[in-house]
C-alpha cells in the first residue's frame, strides 16, 4: 500500500508568488512576521517592557485583547518609565515579542508548514526546532509561539484571548521565555521560591508535594516570594540565584480556607467548580514581593499528618531526584544545559525534607528559622 504523502498547505511568501511552503522553517517565519505586521497595522501597536532575570524584555501587542490576559503575571517585573533628555533614546530589548490573535484582529496565524506526525510531547515541532528557529504549538491552548535567536524576536499567537486557559494565564510564555533564557545561562525551573535579598530556599516536588501551599503560606511570614510554581535560576553565580518569574500561585479551592488572607487576589472565583484557584498577588501583596536572591538550600515539602512541621537533611543526589522529574515534565525542549544546572545546585547548596504541619504557624516559623540559620552560615545538620 502506498503511503499517502503529508498534505502541502500552499502560503503567500512576502514579495514573491504563491506556491507551496512545506518544511521551510525560513519562510515559515517570514510567514508568521508578516501575519503580524497586518494584524498591527489594521488593529495598532501596544508595548509593554519588563526585567526578567536582568534581561529588558519587550511584549509588543497587535490590539487590546491579550494584554489583560498574559500581562497581570509578570506586572511585578515592569520595567520602571525611563526619563528621556533630548536626543537620547532607550536602550532596545533583549527580546521583543510580538503577540496577536485572530478574533479580534482579523489575522490568523499562518497554516501549518509540518506534518501532524512533526508534533512532540513537549509542543516543540520536529524539524522547525534547529538554529536559529524554535517553534511550538500548544495542543491544549492551540497557541503558536516561535522564536528566532539570532534576531532576538519572538511572535506568539492564539485564535482568541479567551481560550488562554487559567493555568497559562498564570504563567504566560513559559516556552519562548525559558527557549530564550536557557541560551543565556538562565533556566526555567519547577519550583517554588521564599525568602530575603540576603538567601533563600527553593521549594521542589512533583504536584501534591505541598510546595504551593507551603510558598504561599510564607506570605504571612517575614520572608518574601518569588514562586510558587515556576521560577528562574542560575548557577553561574556562587551561590545560585533565583529570579522571580510570575507574580501568581495556585491552590486547589478547599485550600482557601488554611490561607483566607489570599481571598482578595483570586482571579477567578466563578469557576473553582472546574479550575484551580490562581492567585495574582500583585498589586495585594507588593510589599512580600521578591525579584531575587541567592539559594541557599533546596526544600523538599512533603505533606504530613502532624501538627508540627519537621525538618529533615537529605542527600544531594536525593535533593536532585525531586526536583528533576517534575522540571523535566514541565519543560518543552530540554537540553543538556537544563540538567548541568540542576545538578550544579543540587551540588553547591544542601537538601532537606520538610514534612508539613497542619500547624501553619509552626510551618512558617520552621521555614523562616532554617533561612535565618543558611544566611548566617549555620545550616542544621
């Protein structure tokens, strides 16, 4: 039986006649840029910069719709208004990004120049993933993003705002910005992240562990946060640093009633029959906001039936066991790079288990002692 080749979806190329496009990441990505020139020029320009881990990066909207979407996350990192002199102008981004969709714009994406076969579990599309281009398309929100590394610009795209789901509206952009970051030896990890401009801890586990629950409660503490769920870390500085990403957490909604000071910052209240609570902590909590710290240790949470919480110390490569499974899971395209920088922390800062209490306050006490003693050099054996 001979085998049906893949269809050939014809694209209309910038200056040239239409004719078939398939497999030809170039023109694909002359194909998307164009897309969203047209969508700007008929729908108008919307800009937003913001400071992630160090790096000036520019949202750069076709139209009003995505901004209250994918912005409120990352609003705890905008970059502060620059005052201009005469005959000076900013700085350019690292990364622009441009972002569109078709509802309200009139512009789709273009079609597909790949196979069905070309799709992969971690939404990265086979063949279109090979310098300088990465694309990747979302199966669950059918959003397009695709990234050039030499150009340092980056184009993402949806049918409408309103298929966002709740979890990517909580941590918008995850695949452009850990592609781009983790070139620059920055690398997006699952993990959550409490504590003070002198040091702090990573919370890791797979989902359940009790790592929302335990970050978000340190709101009610005196150290600071950073995640709850995803955050941004480098081992190219002695020790570690982690970077905050998104200004959000999630918890399942009978979790309310341990944290009820997090009322005020759910999103969306309607829906908790069928959605996690996602939480926008700014502009409610500004002041327990943290953009970065150095890591001092790796907490690994673990939901226990006791009241008091007990802490544990535990193996590197055990530290290491925990925190990889789940950053892998969540993570398209992983590279080498990824694991050289999660074994590099598991190497240069101690891990402990950390058997949560149903007694919050003693759970909050435990935490913030264990990184009072890391930052004054006397972790507990």
């Amino acid at each position: 039986m001979t085998p049906t080749p893949p269809l050939r979806i014809p694209l209309e190329v910038p200056g040239d006649q239409s004719h078939y496009v398939w497999g030809d990441p170039d023109v694909f990505y002359q194909q998307v840029a164009l897309a969203y020139a047209q969508a700007e020029a008929g729908a108008g320009r919307i800009e937003a910069d913001y400071v992630i881990a160090g790096q000036r990066v520019r949202l750069r909207f076709a139209g009003p719709a995505l901004p209250p979407v994918l912005t409120p996350a990352l609003a705890h990192l905008a970059a502060p208004p620059t005052l201009k002199k005469l005959g000076q102008v900013d700085a350019p981004p690292a990364l622009t990004i441009h972002l569109w969709e078709m509802e309200t714009t009139g512009r789709a994406a273009p079609p597909p120049a790949w196979a069905y076969s070309n799709f992969q579990p971690n939404s990265l599309i086979e063949g279109f993933e090979a310098d300088p281009l990465s694309v990747a398309f979302e199966l669950g929100s059918n959003a397009l993003s695709v990234i050039h590394h030499t150009n340092n610009t980056a184009y993402y795209w949806v049918k409408q705002a309103a298929q966002v789901p709740y979890y990517d509206r909580g941590s918008p952009l995850r695949i452009i910005l850990h592609t781009w970051l983790s070139r620059r030896g920055v690398h997006l990890v699952h993990a959550g992240a409490v504590g003070r401009p002198e040091g702090g801890v990573l919370l890791a586990g797979r989902g359940g562990s009790g790592k929302s629950n335990t970050a978000l409660a340190m709101l009610g503490s005196s150290l600071q946060y950073a995640s709850d769920d995803y955050c941004l870390l480098t081992t190219t500085t002695t020790p570690p640093t982690a970077f905050s990403l998104y200004s959000t957490g999630k918890t399942h909604a009978a979790d309310l009633d341990r944290l009820p000071f997090l009322r005020p910052a759910v999103s969306n209240a309607g829906r908790l029959d069928t959605e996690k609570a996602l939480y926008f902590l700014y502009p409610h909590f500004p002041d327990k906001l943290i953009g970065q710290f150095p890591v001092r240790a790796l907490l690994l949470p673990r939901v226990g039936a006791e009241a008091r919480t007990q802490l544990r110390r535990i193996t590197a490569a055990q530290g290491l066991a925990a925190l990889t499974p789940s950053t892998v899971s969540q993570l398209p395209g992983i590279q080498a790079s990824d694991f050289r920088t999660l074994v590099a922390l598991a190497r240069q800062v101690p891990s402990y288990v950390l058997e949560v209490g149903q007694d919050r306050d003693h759970l909050t006490g435990t935490v913030t002692d264990l990184v009072e003693a890391l930052i004054a050099g006397a972790p507990p054996a």
